[in-house]
C-alpha cells in the first residue's frame, strides 16, 4: 500500500457554518442542472447537523 502525508483528524465534528456551506455547494450545483435536492449533512456519528429541502424536491 502506497504510503502519504495525509494525517487523520481525530475531531470527527463539523461545524454548523460548514454544513451551510456543503449545502450552498449542493444547491448551487441542483439549479445548474434543473434538478432539485434535499441535502442533509451529518457528523461522524451520524446526527443532523443541517438540511435543506428544494421547492419540488
């Protein structure tokens, strides 16, 4: 196995104004493409950090 620098980020949490951005991202590329999403991002463990639901979706 091929070895590199990455390191693990042992805090396995994602911020609030993270999730909105992941979010923005998302949406941004939905209306691009005529095709609307709901979006949900979770922490590591699995819990609800933010959704959003489209018009449609």
């Amino acid at each position: 196995m091929k070895e590199n620098n990455l390191k693990l980020n042992k805090n396995y949490s994602i911020t609030e104004k993270l999730a909105q951005l992941v979010i923005q991202t998302v949406v941004i590329e939905a209306d691009e493409r005529n095709t609307p999403v709901s979006v949900a991002v979770a922490d590591y463990g699995g819990h609800l950090v933010a959704f959003k639901r489209m018009d449609g979706a």
